[in-house]
C-alpha cells in the first residue's frame, strides 16, 4: 500500500464562500479503473457499528459530498458521509478511547475484483474527521450477511494499514494484492467521519455464470469489459458508456468537448476475454443537441491485432438506441468505437459469447486471483 499523496491533519474552519475552495487533493494514478463500488454496478455500504450523525450510505453517493453550513438536525450538524459520535473511555480517570477503539462500515462491492486503488476522501469534514483508517478486503461468494462477514472463519487481507488522514482531502492508496475482493471492511480509527469511498479495480467475472449466460454482453463492466483509453474525457468518464442499464440523464454517458479542428473521438474498450460479438448497440439517451453525428466500431484480436471494423461509419439519432446485427461473427479481445466529429454516446453494447479460448483464459485467472 502506498499513499499518494499523504494529507494529514485538520483542515481550517470553514470561512464562507466555496466550501471545496481549500480542499486538499491530487492526480491519483489509479483513477482510470472503475469504480467497483458504484452503486450503479449494486455495491452496498450493508452494515456498520455506528451511524449517529450521519448514513453509512452516503459513503457511495456518486456526486462529490455537499456542504450547508447551516443545516442542523436534532442530533446536530447534518453532513453528507458516514459520521459516528465521540468515544470516549471507560472512566473519568481514563476519559480517552484506547488505541483499539474504532468504527467500521461493510462495503460490498458491485462486482469482484482485484483493487488498485482506494480514496477515503473525507470532503468537510474538518475537525471531526477520524485520526487514521484501514481497510481490509475478503472474498466471499454468494451474498453473505453481515454476521457471516464479521464470523471466526472468515479470513481479512489488510489493503490498507492504520494511516493517518487529513481533514477535507481526498486520501488516496495504491493497492498492491493481486487477488480478488468481495467486501471490505473500512475503520475510522477511533471515529469520526467520512464523506465518500471510492474503490478503483478491475471486475473479475465468475466463469461460470458467463458460460451459463451463454450469450451477454461482452463489454460490459459487470462482465469484466474495461475502457482502456479515450481521445477525450472533457465532461465525463468514458467507463460510463459500459456501466449497466441505460443512461438515466446526460453526463451519465461520455460526452467530448467541442471539436475545432478536423479530427475525431474514440474510446479503446478490453473485452471480458477473447469473444465472437454477433450484435451491437450505441445507445444516445439524454445526448440531444450534443450527440455525436456518426460512429463506427472495430474489433482487434490480441494486443498486436489489426483493427477489423465490424459497423461502418453509420449516421446517430439523439436520444436514441441504435441496433446492428453483424452480418458474420467477429472474433476479437479489444473493441473500438470511434465517434465523427465529436459529441458523445451514452452506451456501448457488443453482445456475444466467449470462444474456447476466451473461457479458459478467463478460467485460468479467476482461478489464480482467489475467485
């Protein structure tokens, strides 16, 4: 684990103005992973010890945490995170908490996957956020409950050490463990609060459910896709296009900036594993005057691949789903989709089946990576 950079102590009372004007943080190198605990991939904050102040469930709200200075409750300032009350000791003698006192939250995450980063971004709260955090990741099949996480026979891998946070900042750690997570347990050491938790991995699909779909869409996050690249990430991420279900409003999607010159926009996507795609969708939704004019996709087979293009250029609607059935069966491992001049998409789809090859590769890893 290395924290990249190291934020620690309080951050000043909050002055007016901008609340996010101080707010301390830094170019991660792990944030072009997903987000595996995403609430739209069904990631879940499903128990903690302590919630007096504020919902553990505010730890995976997609928007970065709001501040109202002047919003107050009958328990006391209202903050957006996950915020406990004050320990204390055990006597007036011994008034403190001891060095083993602390809070914890069970993240499930909304789909396995080998971590490479964590943010414990802790947006205002200035003086009462906790004085260090861990985290500990597992990996348990099913859909365990919270007693069965917290159980004797349940094994915990540190992927973060006890380490000192700062106040308003954005605490950043690289991850290192090579295997597959499930859940984790986050602690606030000895309390305090947290506005948001951000989890950057890869998706490691079950084998066994892909064979059993049989046909799916292999691109998808849920099912191990990646977006590996793009030419332009302006106003939104371009992991987006491959998050479940349709778009629900417009920067849910990926949108470029305008274009002033005489290029065009892309995003290179990995597939779950190699593939035969045999249909395809680009969905538009909520992209109205802003969607891109036309599009094409390619597929490559391996790294050193050349690029097959399997849907030509072909004029977009806005707002709308578009739908090809491929004439012949493309096998590939990487997909492109390459958007004229510029504007945005909000879904790509590739459905199809993995290949012999394809299954037994992805066997092989999930294997080694403890899935």
């Amino acid at each position: 684990m290395t924290a990249i950079p190291s934020f620690t102590g309080d951050a000043n009372p909050y002055g007016g103005g901008d609340p996010y004007a101080d707010y301390r943080t830094a170019d991660f190198p792990f944030t072009q992973y997903a987000d595996l605990a995403d609430r739209r991939l069904g990631a879940g904050v499903i128990a903690a010890n302590d919630e007096f102040f504020a919902q553990r469930e505010n730890l995976l709200v997609p928007e970065p945490a709001e501040f109202d200075p002047e919003h107050f409750g009958h328990k006391g300032k209202i903050m957006d995170g996950w915020e406990t009350r004050r320990r204390r000791g055990a006597s007036a003698e011994h008034p403190w908490p001891t060095a083993e006192d602390h809070d914890w939250a069970l993240v499930r995450l909304g789909a396995p996957g080998v971590i490479r980063g964590i943010v414990v971004d802790t947006a205002h709260f200035r003086g009462n956020y906790p004085q260090a955090v861990s985290v500990e990741g597992t990996c348990v099949p099913g859909s365990p409950s919270p007693e069965e996480l917290l159980g004797d026979d349940v094994k915990w891998t540190t992927l973060v050490p006890r380490t000192a946070v700062g106040g308003h900042a954005a605490n950043g750690f690289a991850v290192a463990a090579e295997q597959c997570f499930t859940h984790l347990r986050v602690n606030q050491h000895p309390d305090g609060g947290i506005a948001r938790l951000r989890v950057h991995g890869e998706v490691v699909p079950d084998p066994a459910w892909l064979e059993a779909l049989g046909t799916f869409d292999v691109v998808a996050l849920e099912n191990g896709g990646r977006a590996e690249d793009a030419s332009n990430l302006f106003y939104s991420p371009a992991s987006n296009t491959i998050q479940p279900g349709r778009s629900r409003k417009m920067d849910d999607g990926w949108e470029t900036r305008r274009r002033r010159d005489q290029g065009h926009d892309w995003i290179r996507y990995r597939l779950a594993a190699q593939a035969q795609v045999r249909a395809l969708e680009i969905d538009t939704a909520y992209l109205k005057g802003n969607s891109a004019g036309w599009a094409s996709v390619s597929v490559k087979d391996g790294e050193d691949g050349d690029w097959q293009e399997i849907l030509p250029r072909t004029r977009l609607q806005p707002d709308t789903n578009h739908r090809f059935v491929l004439p012949a069966p493309a096998v590939g491992t990487h997909a492109r989709v390459d958007i004229f001049p510029d504007g945005g998409i909000s879904r790509l789809r590739l459905f199809g089946s993995l290949t012999p090859e394809g299954t037994s590769r992805l066997a092989a890893r999930h294997q080694e990576l403890g899935g």
